[in-house]
C-alpha cells in the first residue's frame, strides 16, 4: 500500500477516555476505535503513507517493519470499510 490515506472529510468524531468514536456521514451508527485503530485515526491529521503512518504510531507495532506496514494496512481497510478514512485525493 504506497498510497497516501486521509480522514474522510464528513466524518464526526470526538476523543473518548478509551479512543475515539467516529461518525462516518454513509453510517448511522457511530463506532468505536480503541488501540490501534484509534492511534491510525489520530495519527492521520494530515494525509499521510502506510510507512509514515506506521513510524508515526510505531510504539503500538512490531519491531519488524514489513509486520508494522502490514498491520497499517489492515488497521487502514478496516477504517475504509467503515467510511472513516480515503484515499488522498492530493
């Protein structure tokens, strides 16, 4: 995954005492990210790549980086599905 991924621009969120809970605007119920998924959605202020993400959040991810991009990237499709995150259109 070399693309560069961004927040969707309509999605409703707010911080919680455990992560985050998203709104997506295609979704009428709202999900909660805790752990990793959480830290993906905060590490993504700006858009960034699957690499630079996982050095952004690499105290929750395996020394190995192949493991850490791998494991981005599944934390990335998981917020794709739910409409949380895009690809960059910049």
């Amino acid at each position: 995954m070399s693309e560069v991924w961004e927040r969707s621009a309509d999605v409703l969120w707010r911080r919680t005492a455990t992560g985050v809970v998203v709104l997506p605007n295609n979704c009428s119920t709202a999900v909660a990210l805790v752990g990793l998924r959480a830290a993906l959605w905060e590490s993504l202020v700006r858009p960034l790549s699957v690499p630079a993400i996982a050095g952004t959040i690499s105290s929750l991810l395996p020394d190995e980086s192949d493991d850490s991009e791998r494991i981005v990237g599944e934390g990335l499709l998981h917020l794709v599905a739910i409409g949380a995150v895009r690809e960059s259109t910049d």
